[in-house]
C-alpha cells in the first residue's frame, strides 16, 4: 500500500467510526414509497442533494427527473445538444460503455450519449480528456477513490467511488477547483469521485422493508460493493442488527468496525442469529455475477438464512440460483437491476448537473 493509500484509509477510518451513530436519512421518511411513487427518480433526488448539493452543483427538476418528461424538462432547463462521453474501468468495462440500461437513462436525463470507452486503469481514464461521465467497476473502486481529491460525502464516507464526474473546461468554479496537489489534476477539469450505489442500494432496501424496522440484517460480502450497501443501512436503520460475513475473516472484520456490525463466519450464521433467520439477507458477493461463478460451493447457509416473509437483496443483476433458492423459500426477491437502473440514472443526472452548471 502507497503512503498516499494509507493516508486516506487511516482518514477514512476516523469518519466511518460513525456510521451505526447517524442520524436516520431514509428516502422516504414517512415509511417507504407509495404505490405510485416514481422509485427511480425519488433514489436519483436524494442522491443529488446529499451527494452533489455539499459540492456547490446546482441541482434542479431537470436533473431529478426520472419519467418520459425528463428530456423536455431538460431542454427546458439547458437546451438541446448536450452530449457526454463516457469512460469505463473494471473487469467489465467493455460491456458497460454498450450498456442499453445505462443509454437510455442518458437518454431520459435530456443528453446525447456521445463516445463510450473502456480504458485499461486509473491512470488511462483519468488521462484521457473526452469523458464527462467515468464509470467505475470492480476492482477499481477503492483505489479510484484514493487517487482523487475531490470526493462527495458517501464516497468520502466509504472509500468507495463507482462514478467519476469531469467537468468540461470554463465550468463554476465549485466544480473546476482541484482539492488536492495530485498531479492528475488541472484547473480546468479536476474529476470529482461520487458514489451512486449508496443511494441506489437504499431506495431497494427501503422498498423490502415496506416501512418496517427489520430486525436484523445479514450482508453476505465484505468488497467495496458491500461498504456502500452497508452505509445505506446505517442511513435509514442505525440501531439494527447487522451481520457481515464473508470468506475474508479481514474484510468482514474491518467493515463491520466501521459499520458497527458484527463480523461472523460463513458456518457461524445461524448460531449468530439464534436460528431467526434474517429479516433482509443481502448478497453482494460475485457468485451469481455467471454461470461459471454458479459453479463453485456457495461459501453460506443460504436456505437456513431465509424464511416465508423474509427478503432476499442479490447485487447481481443476473436471475441466478441463489434468486430463485430464495422464491422457493417464500422470501420477497430483488435482483440487482432495479439498483442497476437507480445507479444509472443517478450517474446521467449527476452528468447533466455538471454540464448545466453556470459558465463565469
């Protein structure tokens, strides 16, 4: 690990401390969405105001629209033209730049989907000038997060960042203003790292929990995917039970101390909870992500973790077995794809927001 990486880590650290001690900030305050509120778009308004408002970006109906009146409300706002290139990091860049998921919520947020490219690392991406919106992808997102002077509040938070925003030349001042004296930046287009997953994770959390205050959780993964789930938790429920387990004895120890949570092994589960099963068992490991992920042993107790009544969260956006182990049990299921949708959308109006900002 870099001096740089350790300085941030032990930074980090000293904030994270707090999280079982937040003050709640659900989404929905009163108890969960309504049957005809607009999920998507209420996940994308909260992330805007907590993530990108702290930073001086300006955030109106424009941005937060989620519906098919999103792109007349844009061009309202800023007129029509406005395109943003997209750069991609990760295992899976390739297929994330040609997302269709991820165009049309580029589309819905009023923009032009310009050029769209995956770049080896880091260095590449940040190098490169002909991207506004950087998507960030395992096993990128904590080493991302290290490198960038500028972050918002979650990605601050967990040392997580999934997305990066660049501001196009001659943009306010709160935007085009470098943080730190990494030589990566310049004056003109300092990227700003963000997370998105936070708050796309909470809408769905928030949406099982249908105004309950669960019991208990079991977060199943200790990655960076999993710092931001767990932040959504302490967000809405900051005294309930969590339960992190994972092959990681390290990871699952180190998130749980930041997240005041128990850190369990896999074969220690049921005894943990007594045998009551959990209220939400979430899955943010890989297994799922493939077929051939599907062929190796499932390292939990799966069936003995859920119950008829319960719920059961997989990150993965593939219908995988563990979903429908989990429909078999009588548990209400979400794969990955609403947050996925939650995600994007969050990252085209985050985009739009910067591309809108006053010019001086």
């Amino acid at each position: 690990m870099t001096a740089t990486a350790t300085g941030t880590t032990t930074a980090m650290t000293g904030a994270v401390t707090t999280w079982s001690g937040l003050a709640p900030t659900p989404i929905w305050p009163d108890g969960g969405p309504a049957p005809a509120d607009d999920v998507v778009g209420a996940a994308v308004a909260a992330f805007l105001a907590a993530e990108l408002a702290p930073l001086g970006v300006r955030v109106d109906a424009a941005n937060t629209a989620n519906t098919a009146d999103a792109t007349d409300a844009a061009d309202r706002a800023g007129g029509p033209g406005l395109t943003v290139g997209i750069g991609a990091i990760g295992t899976t860049a390739p297929h994330a730049v040609g997302s269709p998921m991820l165009a049309r919520a580029v589309a819905d947020a009023g923009l032009s989907l310009g050029a769209a490219r995956p770049f080896a690392d880091p260095d590449a991406l940040v190098a490169d000038p002909g991207w506004t919106l950087g998507v960030v992808l395992s096993p990128w997102k904590r080493e991302v997060a290290a490198r960038l002077g500028r972050l918002s509040p979650s990605a601050a938070t967990t040392g997580v960042v999934d997305t990066v925003l660049r501001p196009p030349t001659g943009s306010s001042p709160a935007l085009s203003s470098p943080t730190s004296s990494s030589p990566h930046h310049t004056a003109d287009a300092a990227p700003t790292g963000v997370n998105t997953n936070s708050w796309a994770a909470q809408a769905v959390l928030e949406l099982l929990a249908a105004g309950r205050t669960p019991a208990s959780i079991v977060l199943l993964g200790a990655g960076a995917s999993a710092r931001s789930v767990a932040l959504a938790v302490r967000r809405v429920w900051p005294a309930t039970r969590l339960l992190v387990s994972a092959r990681s004895t390290a990871g699952a120890a180190e998130l749980a101390g930041l997240a005041g949570a128990d850190a369990v092994a896999p074969d220690g589960l049921v005894d943990a909870l007594a045998g009551r099963p959990p209220t939400i068992l979430i899955n943010s490991t890989a297994w799922g992500e493939t077929p051939e992920s599907e062929s190796q042993p499932f390292p939990f107790p799966m069936d003995l973790l859920l119950r008829p009544g319960g719920a059961f969260f997989d990150l993965n956006n593939r219908l995988s077995g563990l979903q429908a182990r989990a429909l078999a049990a009588g548990a209400t299921v979400s794969s990955g794809t609403l947050m996925q949708r939650a995600t994007h959308a969050a990252r085209a109006a985050a985009a739009r927001a910067v591309l809108t900002q006053e010019i001086p």
